[in-house]
C-alpha cells in the first residue's frame, strides 16, 4: 500500500476511519495530526523518516477523508476512536506522535490503553489542561475570559472564525493566509504540497467541535478555570517526548511546558529556527530527535 493510497476502514462505533500506511519497517508509529490538517500533512515524515519505521496516519473523525456520523465534545471521543481503529487494523501495540490537537488525543489515548503504547511522542501540543479560546476586546485583543460554549467560539473574530468561513466557503485562499500568518511563519512547503494542504484543510466538517473539545480537555491533576481535572495524566506510563518550535505562535509556551511538566519524566526539547509545523521548518532537526527516541536501540 503507498502512502498516497488513502483507505477506510469501519469502526464498531459506526465511524469510517480513513488512513494511510509505509510499507515496512519494525517500529511502529500512528500518527495523529492537529486542527486544519489530516493525514496529508504527515507526508514528509512518510518520504524521510527511517524505513525502520512502520507509518500509520488516520484521519481523525470529522476531518480529511474519514467520515463524520456523529458530533463529539472530547478529545476522549476521539481517542476512543483511536483504540478502536488500533484494533479495527490488529494494531496490538505502538508509539503515538501528536501533532498539535493531536497531542491532546495522543496524551488521551496513552492514559487510556498505557499497556498498549510504547513511546509517546508530542509536538507542539496543547496543555494537560487544554488550549483555551479567549474572548476578545475592541482592539480584537485577548482579556482573561475563556470561551466555553460553541455559540462563543463560532464567533470568535480571531482564532475561528476566519477558518470556520474558510471551510463553509472552500475559500482555498483564505485558508492559505491563515497558515501563512500562523503556520509557515518560517517557511513554507513547496506549492504543490502547500496546495495540498490547504485542500485537506478544507474538508474539515468538525471544526466547532475540535475547538470546544480542546477548551474542555483537562487531564491534569487540578482544576483550571472551564473543567475540573480528571487527574489521568498519572496514568499515562510511556516515555515521553514533547518537543516544541520556538517560533509557534499557535500554541503558548507556557501551555507546552505544562505538558511536558506533568507527564512523568516527559523530556522537553525547544526546535530553534521552528514555528508550529517543524516537519516543514527544519525537518531534519525535528528527524534528529525524533528518530532515537521513536527506536532508542
């Protein structure tokens, strides 16, 4: 199966899971991407990545070719959806790489199943207490004061709605800028990729969803100011790599170093010269730490 052969498979929870796999190799890795992507984003790891690594790519639900029978309002949703997936394809064991919301869904999927994942991998992801939607002033700046509801997110001038229009126009150029302004702060990929990221950004139909479920997610040991935490972290088991471009301006720092704080012994490691995408920024850096720790042996 090439990687650019896009196939589904149906989960017992009716969903119909899209996914991509590289031939080969002993270690595997699933891996999980972010908001506005799919498993097309994860195509430069699939051509570079040592072929010791066996790949595998879903599309979460609601985004790139996988289907979407059902709204969710967790990250819990979708790493429910991740294990059953994992056992849809006889996906026994495996090491996860989250990307961005898919970090979240990673560090989920780790306490839920912690005796089937054997490295937990975690770039540029949101904190153990979520990534949160602030409410914005006059000046379109961001006050203290957490959106909760999708009715507030929806309307957000900044971080949503711009993209939700995107999608609701398949506006390809809009959504262009908004990786240009965020994203490919540092670089960018070569047109033809670029353009196929943008085309996979917009078939997300989930986009609410991802949002509220992120402002919601809290697997930490303490209560944040949307949800009380559930404390699950502590029972995420598998040595962790949490690795963060000092340039994203997606997700804060603090939220980052929160993350790797919290997961037991979790390495943190800063990507210089990086922005939120270092798979495009500096993908031999992010190989140079990544591959080691994916296969220490």
């Amino acid at each position: 199966m090439s990687w650019e052969t896009v196939e589904t498979v149906r989960i017992p929870n009716g969903e119909g899971i899209a996914y991509r796999k590289r031939e080969g190799g002993e270690v595997p890795v699933l891996l999980l991407h972010g908001n506005l992507s799919s498993s097309r984003h994860w195509d430069l790891l699939f051509e570079h990545m040592d072929d010791r690594f066996a790949l595998y790519a879903m599309d979460l639900r609601g985004f790139g070719d996988s289907s979407y029978e059902n709204e969710f309002d967790s990250l819990k949703a979708l790493a429910d959806d991740v294990v059953q997936f994992m056992n849809a394809i006889d996906l026994e064991r495996t090491s996860l790489l989250g990307w961005s919301a898919g970090g979240g869904v990673a560090m989920q999927v780790a306490a839920d199943v912690p005796d089937r994942i054997d490295r937990l991998a975690l770039l540029s992801p949101p904190s153990t207490q979520g990534l949160p939607v602030y409410r914005k002033d006059e000046d379109l700046q961001p006050t203290d004061e957490v959106l909760t509801t999708r009715e507030e997110l929806r309307a957000d001038p900044v971080s949503v709605a711009p993209a939700l229009q995107a999608i609701e126009d398949g506006d390809a150029a809009a959504m262009t800028e908004i990786w240009r302004q965020a994203i490919f702060v540092n670089d960018e990929p070569e047109a033809d990729r670029f353009e196929a990221y943008v085309e996979a950004s917009l078939q997300e139909r989930c986009l609410l969803d991802i949002d509220y479920a992120l402002v919601h997610f809290n697997i930490s040991t303490e209560d944040n100011a949307v949800e009380p935490g559930t404390g699950e972290v502590d029972r995420i088991t598998a040595p962790t790599l949490v690795l963060r471009g000092e340039d994203d301006l997606v997700v804060p720092e603090a939220l980052v170093r929160r993350a790797a704080a919290d997961i037991e012994d979790a390495e943190l490691v800063e990507l210089p010269g990086c922005g939120h995408a270092p798979t495009v920024d500096d993908l031999d850096l992010l190989l140079s730490h990544l591959e080691p720790f994916l296969d220490p042996e």
